[in-house]
C-alpha cells in the first residue's frame, strides 16, 4: 500500500471512530432520512441555510465505517458553502465513488474526498459512501422523503 493510501486509509479510520458533526440540529432548515436496506445504513441529514449559504450541518445515525466516515468528511467539507457550491461537491463526489478518479485530477487534489477513490472497485461499498451525500442533497431540495439506496 502506497504512502497516500494509508494516509486516506487512516482518514476514514478517525473519521469512523471520531465522527465530525455527529449530532442532532435544534431547528434545521430541512433534514432528510438516508437508508441503505442492504447493509442497513441508516442516516439523517440535518442543514441550516442561511440564505444560500450552509450555516451548518450535522448528521445522526448508524452505519458501517464507510457510510460514517462519508458523512463526517461531508459535514466537515460542506459548512460555509454555498448551495452550487454542495451540488458541485456531490457531483465530484458522486463521480469519485462510482466511475473512479475523475480524468485530468490527482487524488491529492481531492483533499480528504480523496480517502474515497477506491471505493468504486467495490460496488457494495458505493451505496454506503454516497447514501449521506443523497441525504443531503435531498434535505437541500427540501424533498422530505426518505433517501433509500434501493
């Protein structure tokens, strides 16, 4: 294993076992419910907006330590974005763990969304990955229902 991937390896690791914005809102703007009957992931998004803005997020729930450690590094990347700039996020994102490294892109320029590039060579594992990232988007389009990898 090269340098890089026990560096991303270790990524999903702390994210896992010390989760970033692993909590209930008081009064968000919208949530959304993510489940993934497969594996039985099970998450809820949480967002506050300010205007186009996300003031924060947050995210409750249970799951294996790729669809935790997907959540944490979202939370932790999405605060203080805007709203095109989330969907460009899940977009990226969403690319990375099905299809693979984006052409033209190095992995270190994904900064910790890199942690997830190997993710597609195991396609159990992608629904776990992208089920909080389907969550958010959900919450953000004010959907209310709930999100299922299904």
């Amino acid at each position: 294993m090269s340098g890089i991937q026990e560096l991303y390896q270790q990524v999903i690791l702390d994210h896992n076992r010390s989760p970033r914005n692993f909590r209930t809102m008081d009064n968000p703007t919208s949530s959304a419910e993510g489940f993934n009957p497969l594996c039985g992931d099970h998450y809820t998004v949480f967002v506050r907006m300010e205007g186009e803005t996300v003031s924060d997020l947050s995210f409750q729930g249970a799951g294996c330590a790729i669809s935790k450690a997907s959540a944490s590094v979202m939370s932790s990347l999405l605060k203080g974005k805007s709203r095109a700039e989330v969907m460009q996020a899940f977009e990226i994102f969403h690319a990375l763990v099905t299809r693979g490294l984006p052409e033209g892109k190095d992995i270190e320029d994904l900064g910790r969304l890199g942690a997830f590039a190997g993710v597609n060579e195991f396609p159990a594992r992608v629904k776990c990955a992208i089920l909080p990232w389907h969550a958010l988007r959900s919450a953000l389009a004010s959907e209310g229902t709930p999100v299922t990898t299904e």
